[in-house]
C-alpha cells in the first residue's frame, strides 16, 4: 500500500509544479485571519491597563540604564475565575458552542456523505444548494442587522 501512495505523491508533484502555493495559501489565509487576531487579543489580556491611548501599556519596557523588562499581568484571567459574572457568561459560551458543534455535526455529516455517494452529475447541484443555503442565511443575518432587529442571542 505504501508504494502505491509512493506512487500517487509521484504523480502529484509532477503534475502541480506550484503545489507548495496550493498548500500554502490556506495556511497564510489561516494565520492571517485566525491567529493574527488571536494575537492582538492574547497582547492586550495580558497588559497592564491604562488611562491613556492605547488603553494599555507594553509587555516589553525600557527602564533606566538599558535593562529591558518584560511585565505581563494575569489578573484579567484571575478575575474571570473569581467574578460569577464572568464564569457563567464564559461556561454560557461553551455550552452554546457544545450545542451549535453538536447540530452541525449532526446535519453536515450526513449531508457530506449523501453528497459523497452522489452520482457525479449532482454532485456540483449538491454543494451549489449547500453553498446557496448558507449565502441565504447570511443575507437574512446582514438584513436584520441593518434593519437593527438583530438581537445579542439570535442565531442563523
């Protein structure tokens, strides 16, 4: 079995000459979109909060004489724990999350397997009505939203 596998990754590569951009770009969409922002957050959590623009101050600060110091403070995250406010909105959170993943899970994979074992000639109509259901429910979300009777907990 490994030499066929052998032998298909043979053919790929001489097939996609450019196949480190095909499988680059999803990575660069991903780091740009994904942790970019996850990174930015994670920052700010852990600074030091201030009174000034920015409403925080940098990890990294020179004091007198060249010495660097780097001061990340973890109370954010203490009082996330310690404040019922926070823990029931954060374990709300998760709980929506373990629901919506459920029913996803739920409905796309029979979904994707019924599209699988589709003949060839639905399977374009297949996915175009997947695609087409989804662009729909955001258009309704976008209509609500600038109409301004989107609320907080509503989902599409």
């Amino acid at each position: 079995m490994n030499d066929w596998l052998l032998q298909l990754n043979n053919r790929i590569r001489t097939l996609v000459p450019g196949k480190g951009l095909i499988v680059g770009a999803p990575w660069f969409w991903l780091a740009l979109f994904f942790v970019l922002p996850f990174l930015f957050v994670l920052k700010i959590s852990l600074a030091e909060p201030q009174l000034a623009q920015p409403p925080y101050q940098d990890w990294i600060r020179e004091i007198e004489d060249g010495l660097i110091t780097i001061k990340l403070n973890f109370g954010n995250y203490a009082m996330l724990w310690e404040d019922e406010l926070y823990r029931d909105a954060l374990w709300g959170s998760f709980e929506i999350a373990a629901i919506s993943t459920f029913f996803c899970l739920l409905i796309g994979y029979p979904m994707a397997y019924a599209i699988a074992l589709s003949p060839t000639h639905w399977t374009c109509a297949c996915g175009s009505a997947n695609g087409a259901q989804r662009f729909t429910a955001m258009l309704a979300k976008a209509r609500r939203l600038a109409a301004g009777t989107e609320l907080a907990s509503s989902t599409v």
